[in-house]
C-alpha cells in the first residue's frame, strides 16, 4: 500500500466521521428542549465535524490550494463558532428565553443586577 492509497482511505474515514457529526449535531439542534443546549449542540460537535470533513477533503484531494483553504475554513470556524454562540446566548438571556432556575451559575445576572445597583446609586 503506498501513500495516495493510505491517504484516500484516511480521507474517506474522516469524511464519514465528520459527516457524523455533523448528523449528530443537527439531531442535538432538533431534539435538545432549550436555547442553551441547542447552542452547545450547534457549536460543538459542528466543529469537530467539519475539522473532520475538512481534514477528509484535504486528504481526498491532495492540492496545495485546496489543503490551504481547507485550513482557513477551519480556522476562521474556530475564531467564529464560540463567539456566535456566546452572542446567542446572551441575546437569549437579555430577551428572557432562557430559564435561570435551571442554571447552575448564573454568573451574567449577577453583573447586571451589580450594575443596576451602582447607577442607583450613582443617580441618588
């Protein structure tokens, strides 16, 4: 078995791994019952799947240019996903979809509330 072989076998594995994934987070998205599961369905295991197809199509295909923009695709997915998540889920909290009693820590009302206090007080 030489190389191109290996490598299309590996692609193959990682496309179908990814797929995965990607299934399972879309399931995650549909059955999950509140805002913030649905987040981490949507960030997560979205990003470990398209690592995965990406990592397959950089094997599959094996050119430069498209290894290097398969690379950039993941990259900027890193850089974005948490950060829309994080703004989901603070435009969920500040619009009142997501119930605090099921939080462990509610760390972000605790600021406002912190908040509130000090311009009341800073207007008194």
């Amino acid at each position: 078995m030489n190389w191109p072989q290996i490598a299309e076998i590996l692609g193959e594995v990682c496309l179908v791994i990814g797929s995965v994934f990607v299934l399972i987070a879309a399931i995650g998205i549909r059955r999950f019952p509140d805002l913030l599961t649905r987040l981490h369905a949507a960030a997560k295991p979205q990003v470990v799947g398209l690592i995965f197809l990406m990592t397959g199509v950089a094997l599959t295909v094996r050119v430069p240019m498209v290894i290097w923009t398969c690379v950039l695709v993941v990259l900027f997915q890193l850089i974005t996903a948490p950060i829309s998540a994080h703004m989901a889920a603070r435009a969920g909290v500040r619009t009142g979809q997501v119930n605090a009693s099921k939080l462990y820590v509610d760390e972000y009302r605790s600021d406002i509330m912190h908040l509130m206090r000090e311009e009341r007080n800073r207007d008194d």
